[in-house]
C-alpha cells in the first residue's frame, strides 16, 4: 500500500505546469527516514506506490545525478552528496534558523534543564524542524534538524495554522482531506480548538496530543518580508516538564522571543 505522504495531489495532476517525473524523484528521496542508511527498490515502491520498473529507472536516474549511491554487493541505496549540497543550501538560505539561535539558546537554558527549544517550518502535512536547542540532559527528546511533527496535531503546526494565510490554510485542509481524509473531522476540530486557545493564551500547547510523553508549547514567528509563518516551541517529557511551569514560567518569555524574531533588526 502507498504511503499516504506520497500521494499525488489531484489539483498537482491536473495542473499542466507540474512536472510528474520531477516529483517522483524527489519522492524517491523523501523515502529515507531518519536513522535509515540504505533502502532497496523494493523499500522505495512500497513507500510511493510507484511501479518498480519505475522505481529502476528513477533511483538509476539518481545515482547518476550523485544524489543516490549504490551499494554494488547488496543492490541497495543511500543518500549521496548531491543531496547534501541541497540540503545545506537550504538550511544556508534560512536566515531564520540563525537569527534564532540565541533565543532558542537562552530559552533551552532557563530553569529546567530537561527542556528542549526548536523552530520548525511547514512541509505538506508535517512542522519540520530547521533549528533545535536539545536540552541539557542525557535523557532528552531525540530531536533534531529534519524530525518532523504532524501540522494538524501537535502545538507547533497548530500555532503556524492559526497564524498563517486562509489561502494557505485551504490548502492544507484539501491536502488532508486528500491524502489522510480519515483524519480530517479530527484535524478540523484540532483546529478550531487551536485557535480558541491562541485567542486566549497568545500560544498553542500540546499535552500529550503528539506523544503521550511529551508537553510543549508553541507560538508563530513570522519572516522579516511577511511571507512565511514558522513555529517556536519549547518542551520536554511530561515527566519532567510540567504544565504549571510553561505556562507560569516559559509561555511570557517565549511570547516575547517571537516578538523579537519577527521585527526587522
């Protein structure tokens, strides 16, 4: 069975300047997982629904391109530099993540040293993060630049809903309603919940909504030219990072962070 993620939008194929062999390759690539080093085309069809005959050529289009290397003994591949170089040209290009360094930073240092800071962008149906500030404990929630957060459920992607433009909203209820249509009523509920919450806190929270281990809360910080909306967020295990403490101690100071990240020095 397809993986839901990797579903061909109907407006997408209907949409005469859309390239579909281009979206494909990148498809194939947006297969590897984090901490997974080889896949096989077998691994890559099963996750896009795509034909393996179409899978052969893709990944030896790739591999060609250096963006997919092959494993000649096990017939596998894994990421090759040509991705890296996308990659980092990415994250070079988001000013964000630098400027909010030292926020996140004297966020992740206050009082509870179990209390992990990030800021993370939309990506289709998920929040991903593009800087984190892991906290300052052994024990700590594993993650990192590239985890990914569903947008409909967890207080970042809510907080980066309600702040967002309707057009971009629209778009992505029709992207749940296409490619997780049975999560939709849940999404819309979510939703409205999230923005009954920002009207009152001025920030979103999550109490074990993502994972049942983890409480945070998040607010949106906005790109110096106004076209995109990030999420701000802070938390940790439950056990640990309590309610009573983000929202007495850390909602104020987070609040005031993205104040500052979203004013032209």
């Amino acid at each position: 069975m397809a993986d839901t993620d990797f579903t061909t939008n109907p407006d997408e194929a209907k949409d005469r300047n859309f390239i579909t062999a281009l979206a494909r390759g990148l498809e194939v690539l947006r297969c590897f997982r984090p901490n997974e080093v080889e896949l096989s085309n077998l691994d890559i069809s099963e996750r896009t629904g795509l034909p393996k005959p179409t899978v052969s050529r893709l990944t030896y289009t790739l591999c060609k391109l250096d963006y997919l290397v092959a494993d000649t003994r096990t017939g596998n591949y894994r990421l090759g530099a040509g991705v890296l170089q996308l990659g980092f040209g990415v994250l070079s290009g988001m000013e964000i993540g630098q400027r909010a360094s030292d926020e996140m930073r004297a966020l992740r240092n206050g009082p509870n040293s179990y209390i992990t800071c990030a800021i993370g962008e939309v990506h289709r149906l998920d929040v991903v993060y593009v800087g984190v500030h892991r906290s300052r404990e052994d024990v700590s929630l594993t993650m990192h630049v590239g985890s990914r957060l569903p947008l409909f459920f967890s207080a970042m992607g809510r907080v980066i809903l309600v702040a967002m433009t309707d057009e971009d909203r629209e778009t992505a209820f029709r992207r749940m309603q296409t490619e997780q249509p049975d999560k939709l009523q849940a999404a819309q509920v979510s939703y409205e919940q999230a923005v009954q919450e920002y009207e009152t806190l001025g920030y979103c929270t999550g109490y074990g909504d993502w994972r049942p281990d983890v409480n945070g809360i998040a607010v949106p910080v906005f790109s110096l030219n106004g076209s995109k909306v990030y999420g701000l967020n802070i938390g940790g295990p439950s056990f640990h990072v309590k309610k009573k403490q983000l929202e007495g101690y850390y909602a104020k100071r987070l609040i005031e962070a993205a104040k500052t990240l979203s004013v032209r020095p």
